[in-house]
C-alpha cells in the first residue's frame, strides 16, 4: 500500500506544529500517559488506522505496558485488565469515536462515569485528545498513511 500523499501533512507550514502543540497541552493535565494511550489505541481501532494503531500499541510498550494489555483494548469491557477509571475513559472514547452510531451519541451515564474518575481538567483533556486522536485517524485514512518500522521512532 502506498501513501496518497508524502509527507502529507509538511506541506502547510505550521499545521503539524500546531497538532503537535495541542497533545504537549493535553499531556500538562496530569491524566496518566497510559490511559492516554489506551483511549488513543480504542479510537484508532475504531477508525480503522493502521498507522496510529502501529503507533499507541507501540508508546504502550514502551511505557511498559503488558502485551495481555494491549491485545484486549478492543475487548476492554470483558477484560479484567483495566481499571474503573480506564474503562471509564475508554467508554468516553467510544462515544466520542461514534457520535452517529445513537441519537444520543455521548450519554450522560457515559459522562457522568467518566467525571467520577476525572476532574474538570482532566475531563477537558480527555475530551481533547479523543478529538485529536479521531482528527489523526481520520487525516491517516484519508491519505493512506501506511505505518511500520518508522513509527518506532515516534513512539514514545
């Protein structure tokens, strides 16, 4: 499989500076980078993109996540290897991922979960990288991206 576009995203100066900027200020809230990860890993698998699933699954490992881990994000609701606060975040991140999928694309037992394991800040964060990650996915797709060993070097 080939890119549509190489290096997609260099060709608007200041565009992959300003994405860049927004995950540095979503990573200042104090979420775990972890949970972080995770919900960035549910919403790539959701969107279908390889580069970005290739990516998170890899950050995961290199923060030390365990394989069983990683291999069940997909199955997170009858894996016994997340935390209330994760699943949690990881039902936010479906929601936010599939907003036609209900009429009432983000419940309020949904929300509700989520603001019992995360304050404002953390919320706020947690909303804004589940857009970025669905933003990343959906330009990824759009081009083709094609993940592999040169998503190693930007794990991390």
């Amino acid at each position: 499989m080939e890119p549509r576009l190489k290096n997609s995203f260099t060709h608007l100066p200041g565009a992959l500076e300003a994405l860049h900027a927004v995950h540095k200020t979503v990573l200042q809230v104090g979420l775990p980078r972890t949970t972080l990860e995770l919900t960035s890993l549910r919403a790539s698998q959701i969107n279908g993109c390889g580069v970005c699933v290739d990516l998170h699954s890899r950050t995961l490992k290199k923060l030390g996540e365990k394989d069983t881990r990683i291999f069940a994000v997909a199955a997170w609701r009858d894996a016994p290897y997340f935390s209330d606060a994760e699943r949690a975040a990881l039902a936010l991140t479906e929601a936010a991922s599939r907003l036609s999928d209900r009429a009432d694309a983000v419940p309020d037992e949904i929300w509700k979960e989520a603001a019992r394991h995360y304050d404002e800040a953390q919320l706020s964060a947690l909303v804004l990288s589940i857009g970025m990650i669905n933003l990343w996915n959906r330009l990824n797709v759009t081009v083709r991206n094609v993940g592999g060993d040169w998503v190693a070097e930007m794990a991390g």
